[in-house]
C-alpha cells in the first residue's frame, strides 16, 4: 500500500488511506507522529521481497490479458539479483495466475481508487490500492473479488478491519457484493470470505464512526493513546514514544511499559548485532571449536559482543534416532553412551515402566506464571 500525503491546513484531515488505517488501529500515537514528524522510510530486504512481489505478479497478470510489460520489467529489473531469485523460487513459487483468475475478468491490477466519505466531512475521501480485483459469476451471482497478496510467513483467516474497509469500498465502487480474498504466497495458503450487500451497508455507520474518530485523534493538539505490540519493533518512533514518559502505578501502564520496554530492547539489540556482524565480516570468524572473538567492548562488564565457533553434528532426515539405538546396540556399544542419551519420559512411557518394570514413576506437576503477548498470525 502506497501512503496518500494528506492535504493539511493547521492539520485538516481531508482523506485517509488504507495503509494509514491501519497504522492507526495498531496504534493512534504511530499514526498520529506519521503525520506531524514525518521520517523518511528506509528500504528493508523484507520490503524489497513484498514490493517485488507485488511487481511480478502485476506482470503476470498484464502478460495473462496480453498488455504491453515494459514498464513493469524495468521496475523488476532494479532489484538485487538475490532478492528477485528469492521472490521467484521461494514465494512465487506455487503461484500460477491462469489457474487463480479461472473462470474470472481481471478489472484492474495495482491500481489506486478512492471513494468519497461525505458523512466524516464534505470533500473527504477513503483511498486505496488493492492488489487485484476480478469480476466472477457464483451460481448466477454476481460479485466483484479482492486480492490481497501475502508474502509473510504466516496470514490471518480472520474478518478484520483490512478485509472490511477493502470491501466496504469495493462495494461502493462497483455495487456489487464482494469477495475479499487473501492468498498466502509462500505455502500456496488461501482463505476468502463472502461479504453480502446487507452485511456491507450495515458496516457504513460503524465505519463512518471509526473514521471519523480517527479524523479528531489526527487533527487534536493533544497526543493520542499509544498501543504497544510487536509492531513497536518497526516503529522509527519508538525511542521517543510515551509508553517511556506516562508510566503511573497501574496495572495496565505497567503491561504498556514492559512491552514497549521489550521490543525496544528488540531494536536496540538488532542494531547492535549489525554492528557485530561488520566487525566480524572484517575481523573473521573464529577457527575452532570453542574459540571466542569479541566484536564489540563489553560495557560496564557487563554486555558486550562475543563471536564464537561450535561444532555439532546431526543425523541426516532419512536415519531416525532409533536406527542408531539400534546400530549402537547390535555392536555393543550402547552402554558407552547412554549416559548421553536424553531420555523423556512421558505418560505412555511412564505407564509401561509401572506395569511391565514396576519402576516407580510418578509426575510432579509444577506451576508457573508467566507473561505471554497474543500476536497476529501475520506477526
């Protein structure tokens, strides 16, 4: 999704992308420093990855209704070598564009649209990009389909805010009900869900309320809430968030704070092993077994960067633990190294100790606490 600049006069919000809805449901302040600092954002190779994919898969469908590609090959064509041979053997791998637009027209392919949202105020609108749109016949119905490409390892078979405002919008275009489709690129993974006329026009209140809302937290002299999550971790604000600044006694702030905390820590520490990784580009990586190699000075005497080198070995897949018990056995070595076997004993286990060896095993249950975030299954 391509950010839309807003048209601001003293901060007047006259349209909102997708892509900035978003921003905001995950987290008001996020969206609200978008706007007021806005930072230039550096590309990424999971960025490169996502925008090549979106290109190639224009291509294809350009190719599969026989337009001209020119411009899309040059688009491609800046990419680094491995990133496209990623995107092709790894992500695109099982996509096949004649048989997902089977028995469907293509509209329009990465093409951004707008509709108006009179209700929020005169003149504003809600602009977005979807990936593809198909027209399709179900049993003499007709509908308009949305695609929406993932290239994440994992996707969301969920009814969300991305799926509601894309058809939402999709139905007030074209007036036809709408299939909102996300297709999981890497393991070929789809899910779709049908959205009906009556369902969509009973979504516009609460649509219109929540846009609406997110109008007067844009346009405020006062801060929004901040929300943190896993998505801190790409927030180019992070250090300067109020999650830091508003710590109070309650229970809430303190969960706030921890995980802002946390995946600030996150950051931090990412930045600083790139750091290591340059040194140990330069230095080179320890030889032998064992052999420690500091990258960056401990601090305090505390935390530092250690490069360091260790050997293990492991089975190939087709030769399972049991065939060498087995080997080891039928040699006779088997006592020399049992002590080194790890063996876990389970409820099956334990049952045919007691009965058939009479060993008397018995289970301890212990309890723990700790502190655990829900994540998406994009996250």
């Amino acid at each position: 999704m391509k950010f839309v600049d807003e048209i601001k006069q003293g901060y007047e919000i006259r349209t909102v992308s997708k892509s900035k809805m978003d921003t905001y449901l995950k987290c008001p302040l996020r969206a609200y420093k978008d706007l007021r600092e806005p930072r230039v954002h550096t590309s990424s190779r999971a960025l490169d990855i996502g925008n090549l994919t979106h290109a190639i898969i224009e291509r294809e469908v350009a190719k599969y209704l026989g337009q001209n590609v020119e411009e899309i090959e040059k688009i491609i064509e800046q990419y680094d070598l491995d990133v496209i041979y990623q995107v092709q053997n790894d992500i695109l791998k099982r996509f096949n564009v004649e048989k997902l637009l089977e028995n469907q027209t293509p509209l329009e392919a990465e093409e951004n649209f707008s509709i108006p949202l009179e209700e929020v105020k005169p003149g504003f609108i809600l602009s977005l990009k979807p990936d593809l749109l198909t027209y399709r016949d179900v049993d003499g119905q007709s509908f308009v389909q949305i695609y929406d490409w993932k290239t994440g390892m994992g996707m969301s078979t969920e009814v969300d805010s991305e799926a509601i405002l894309y058809a939402y919008a999709v139905y007030k275009r074209f007036r036809l009900p709408v299939i909102f489709t996300r297709v999981g690129l890497r393991f070929g993974k789809i899910w779709s869900h049908e959205f009906s006329r009556d369902t969509l026009e009973s979504m516009e209140p609460l649509i219109i309320r929540l846009v609406k809302k997110y109008v007067t937290d844009m346009e405020s002299d006062i801060e929004p809430e901040h929300k943190p999550g896993s998505h801190c971790l790409y927030c180019p604000f992070i250090e300067s968030c109020n999650a830091g600044k508003e710590y109070n006694d309650s229970l809430t702030d303190k969960f706030k704070t921890m995980v802002w905390a946390k995946e600030l820590a996150k950051k931090l520490e990412k930045e600083i092993k790139e750091a290591a990784k340059e040194v140990l580009s330069r230095v080179g990586k320890p030889e032998n077994d064992g052999e420690e190699v500091v990258l960056l000075p401990f601090t305090e005497g505390r935390y530092g960067a250690v490069a360091k080198t260790s050997v293990s070995w492991q089975l190939p897949r087709k030769i399972k633990k049991a065939d060498v018990i087995t080997l080891l056995e039928g040699a006779g070595k088997l006592p020399e190294v049992l002590d080194k076997l790890d063996l876990k004993i389970d409820e099956e286990l334990a049952t045919m100790l007691q009965q058939e060896f009479q060993v008397p095993v018995k289970p301890v249950a212990r309890t723990s606490i700790r502190l655990v975030e829900q994540q998406s299954e994009e996250d």
